[in-house]
C-alpha cells in the first residue's frame, strides 16, 4: 500500500497545482457557490466523462484526466464549503484556502488508506468506467440528500459523498496514468 500512498500524493500534487494556479487566477471565486451548485459541477464533469467513455469523443477537448482532476478539485471545494458555508463575496486568505485543501486532501487519503486496506485495493482490479459510475451513483446520491435539506436517515451525509468521489477520482488518474506508462 506504501506504493498506492505515493501513487496518490502524486495525483493530489497534480490536482492542486492546478487549484492554486486557478485561486491566482481568480481569487477564492468558488466561496460564493452553494454546495448544491458544486455538486452540479461534479455532475456535469461526471456526465461529461460518461459521455466520452460511450462515444469516444469529446467535443471540448477535454480529457479524461482533466475532467477527473476537476472532480477531485470540486469535491474538495465542497467540503471546504460545508466547513466555512458559502460567502457573499470571495476577499479569502489564499493561504487559508490552501492550508484547507491540504486539510481535506489529507483527511481523504486517510480515509482512502482505511478503506484500502479493508477492501484489498479492489479498486485496481476495476475499469475506469465502472470508477465512472460509481461517482455518477455518489454524485446523484448527493443531489438527492441536498434535495432533502441535508437530512438522512440511515446514510452517510454529503462530506462522505465529497470524500467518496474525489477518492473515485484520485483511483481513476491512477489507473490513467499505469495505463499512459505501460503499467
């Protein structure tokens, strides 16, 4: 599993380089959103890779990776929104918002290790696609909680959605990236 750790830092790595470059970009934008509307990102994401995944093309351009790091990039946007709630604005200390993302990120991979470790890492011997749907089946389980004011009555909240998915999505980047190096 010590190989899997480092295979997932290296995932995180990538997804929050781009995520800082994007807060220089445009400051802590994303403080204004709602959770429901960050589920609705990941959603469009998610169908964005189903619908490549069926046909083969992407009229966009966007790859699979990209749409994956974007998943692993709302989802911790999420989480940080259910900690601080959304803001009428976005004047945010960028390092605060960073220091949050490693929070989540690390929080996640403990989490990941866990169940890693419980599952025998069933996830390799899975297709992307499949790793595909099950973060449509989290993303459309989220949506329904949000749609009942947060409530549940036997299942895990909206974090442990978030968590779910951006874990799927770190899974699948890895799988890409065995796939892109022979592995």
């Amino acid at each position: 599993m010590s190989h899997t750790s480092k295979q997932y830092d290296s995932v995180i790595r990538i997804c929050r380089e781009l995520f800082s470059k994007k807060l220089t970009d445009y400051g802590a934008s994303f403080r204004v959103l709602r959770t429901p509307s960050l589920t609705d990102q990941i959603f469009i994401k998610v169908k964005s890779l189903r619908n490549f995944q069926t046909t083969g093309i992407s009229k966009v351009g966007e790859s699979e990776e990209e749409n994956f790091i974007a998943i692993v990039n709302y989802a911790i946007i999420g989480l940080i929104q259910l900690e601080k709630g959304y803001a009428d604005d976005f004047k945010q200390d960028k390092n605060e918002i960073l220091d949050l993302y490693d929070v989540f990120a690390a929080k996640a991979k403990a989490l990941m290790m866990d169940k890693n470790h419980d599952y025998g890492e069933a996830w390799r011997e899975m297709r992307i696609s499949s790793i595909t749907d099950l973060i449509y089946q989290k993303v459309l389980r989220t949506k329904q909680i949000e749609d009942n004011f947060g409530t549940t009555l036997v299942s895990e909240g909206i974090d442990a959605n978030y968590f779910d998915m951006l874990n799927y999505a770190v899974f699948a980047m890895i799988h890409l990236g065995e796939k892109g190096s022979g592995h």
